[in-house]
C-alpha cells in the first residue's frame, strides 16, 4: 500500500513520515517528482507544499498539484493531510481544494489533538499545554497569529464548505457510535468533521470508526497520530499475512490488565491463564501446569494470529505469596523468580515445539525477559528501534532462537493501547529497520 502525505512545511513532512516508518514502511520526503526509485509495494510519499503562510489561493494550487501527482502519477492508495499541531496555516484552504479534487464522498476528518505533545480538543476548543491556543505565544505569530481557539471558527473563516464537530462525550462512546455519527453527518452533507480527542485512545477510536465505515472515503487531517492510526488499520486490513506472536506477559499490574482487555477486544487472540499459585509450587504440580499449557496451545488447533500467555487474570483469586511463602519455607522473591522463570519455560517449549509457529515474541515484565533470554541461552538482543519511550524492539543473538525478533516491555510502562502497538509492530515489522 502506497501512502501520500500533503504537509504545509518540511518538518511537518518528517515528522510525519517517520511515525509512518515506525509501522513497516519505507518513508521519503521528495523534494521533486523523479519518484521512480519510491514506488515499492509499502512506501509513504511525503510532499512539503511549502504553503502555510502563502496567500489562500496559492496554498489551494500548491495542494492541488501536490494531491494529483500523487494520485495519477504515483497511484497512492491512501492521501492524507499533515496540519501544523497548533492549526496555523492555510488549513481551511487547503482542505477545501482536497475535497474538491476528490470524489464527492470523501470527508475530511480533522484531529488536531497530539496527546505526547500536550496538545488537546475539548469541544473544538483546542489546547497547548492546558492553555487555549489564542492565549499562548502563537497569539504573537507575525505573520498568521491565532486569535481564537475554536478549531470550527477558524476553519470558517477559510472555507464555506459545511463542517460540523463530535463531541467527546461521543468519542468516549466507542468507535461505533463515532462511525454512526460520521455517517449521520455525511447524509446532512457535511464533508468537514471536526473530532475531539484527548488522549492516543480517543484518537485510535476516531481512526477505527473511518476504517469501519463502508459508505465513504476519509481524508485524515491531523499534526500525525490520526493518521499513524488510520494507516495502521487500513494497511493492515489488507495485508496478505498478519505475522504470529506469542506474547508472555507477567506483570500483574492494573494497567497490564487495562493493556490484555484491549488486545482482546481488538486482535485476533487466544488467552490462556496460567495459574500463577500452581507454577510456583516445588511439587510436581508447578511441572504439570507448565504442562497443561503448552499442550493446551500445541493439541488444539488454534488459528489466532496472537497467543498471549498470562497469570494476569482478573477473574481468578490473587495469590497471596506472603502466605504461600511460609507455606514453602521461601522467600516472596524467590516464589517470584520461580513464576517468571515458569513463564519463561512454557514460552521457550512453545517455540522449541512448534518451530516456525511464531514469528516474534512480546514479553511484558523485565524479570520475565531475563528469564526467556536466560533459559534459551541467548548471548545478547540486537536493540533496533524503540516502539515507545523504554520499549525496545530488537532481535536475540545466539542461543536457541537466534534472530527471534522480540519486544520487551515494563509492566507499569504506557498506555491502555500499548499492548496492542506493541504486537502490532511485531506482526507487521521487517526483520531489519
């Protein structure tokens, strides 16, 4: 799938681009049209138009070409819209001529909100740094200062073409109820949607709600994390092979079980609990739950694309280890090493068993991939990018699985979607970034 990216600056265009790379694709900002060499299957395209403070109409033919070159001349699947993330510029403008190149079921759907860069929509009224835009210092802008917050006024003052918001109280709804909506609207003719967001979560439901929607064609207008999302679906949902990731997760943490139920709802995924008081028994019911879980995984015919194996469930009892600790005459660290060290030889048997099954392993709690590391005798992990800040991707060196790709992950470390970025990256990664 080839992705094109209309951005009003340079820095707009990397940036952009580079989140982009981060899902598998090779990203390039052309400064000219000799594009022969950028035309593999999985490439973004990104155009600077150098067009945010040109005069209206100027910015409008800059767009205009910029938007055919990369749908005649280079087919992009996908156009999206890259915006300054405090909405200077010729956005209304520019929006409109998109849409007037287009077909007429294409809607913009324009997502100012950044969550990592502090910058947020509360019924259209768009924030930085908790201040509203008109009262920070781009009020002082000499060329285009912004002297108002509302994301709706602001674009009407730059086109006539009817617009119309959703509220956050429908974006906390879920991506259904945003989809009904945006269809609602585009029966009222409406092709400019303004969304609230505040957080990566409310962005990921907008994208969800445009992939979901069969009746229309979307053109994503955000400063890059709508975008991120909405590429992310729309490739994946037309990807040829999902790869297969075993994904051992130990941490216990509420947000780790925040992090499990998303990945449940949203991934194709077979979850099987590990009873967390059995594996840290001496006796041989620690060696017979191990057991029950490989074969659980290897006897049936489980066709889904994620395996997750966790101790993590939040129907069953937690295990008080202090009790259990003088029961075995140990400490509770050392009944802690003994679960990570038990995860780690049901993920190692998996891998051993099943050689090919699994194409990358997610391992969510330090001392559960040092276990793993420890009991496949691996020399070292190749670091090669970070998915989040302190998440790293990388592949093992030596040992039993040498080259398996793997993410590592703390159990206190991001977000509710996390988890799902997390194995998204590794089911769709190349081998070598």
């Amino acid at each position: 799938m080839r992705i094109g990216v209309i951005a009003d600056d340079l820095t707009g265009a990397n940036g952009t681009g580079v989140m982009l790379a981060k899902l598998g694709l090779d990203c390039y900002t052309a400064f000219n049209r000799e594009v022969e060499q950028t035309k593999e299957a999985k490439t973004a395209m990104c155009i600077d138009t150098d067009s945010r403070y040109a005069a209206g109409d100027e910015a409008k033919e800059k767009v205009e070409e910029a938007y055919f070159f990369l749908a005649d001349n280079w087919q992009a699947d996908i156009i999206c819209k890259r915006i300054d993330s405090t909405f200077r510029g010729n956005i209304g403008h520019e929006v409109e001529a998109l849409l007037h190149c287009a077909t007429d079921d294409l809607v913009a759907v324009i997502v100012p909100t950044y969550p990592s860069s502090n910058r947020i929509v509360i019924n259209s009224q768009l924030y930085v740094n908790n201040t509203l835009l008109h009262e920070t210092d781009v009020a002082n802008d000499p060329v285009q200062p912004m002297t108002d917050a509302n994301i709706l006024t602001i674009l009407r003052k730059q086109t006539n073409v009817s617009s119309a918001a959703i509220t956050i109280e429908t974006i906390r709804t879920g991506p259904d109820a945003i989809r009904r909506q945006m269809e609602q609207l585009r029966q009222e003719n409406v092709r400019i949607i303004v969304c609230d967001a505040v957080t990566e979560e409310d962005v990921q439901h907008i994208s969800e709600a445009m992939t979901l929607s069969s009746d229309h064609s979307f053109l994503p207008v955000d400063p890059g994390p709508l975008t991120y999302y909405y590429v992310q679906q729309r490739t994946h949902m037309r990807s040829k092979r999902a790869k297969r990731v075993l994904a051992t997760v130990g941490s216990i943490t509420s947000l780790t079980a925040k992090q499990i139920r998303y990945v449940q709802e949203h991934m194709d995924t077979e979850t099987i609990y590990v009873d967390a008081k059995e594996l840290v028994l001496t006796d041989s019911r620690s060696k017979e739950e191990k057991q029950r879980v490989v074969n659980q995984v290897l006897s049936s015919e489980i066709k889904a694309k994620v395996i997750l194996i966790t101790t993590n469930n939040e129907r069953a009892e937690r295990v008080d280890f202090s009790h259990l600790a003088k029961e075995e005459g140990c400490t509770e660290e050392v009944l802690s090493k003994r679960l990570t060290d038990g995860l780690a030889h049901i993920a190692k048997q998996l891998l051993t068993a099943s050689e090919d099954a699994f194409d990358g392993c997610y391992f969510s709690g330090g001392d559960v991939s040092a276990s793993f590391m420890k009991a496949s005798k691996a020399h070292a992990i190749k670091l090669i990018d970070e998915v989040i800040p302190i998440v790293a991707y990388g592949t093992v060196v030596g040992g039993a699985f040498n080259n398996l790709p793997v993410i590592t992950k703390g159990g206190l470390i991001g977000t509710e979607l996390t988890m799902y970025d997390c194995i998204t990256y590794l089911q769709y990664s190349e081998e070598e970034r």
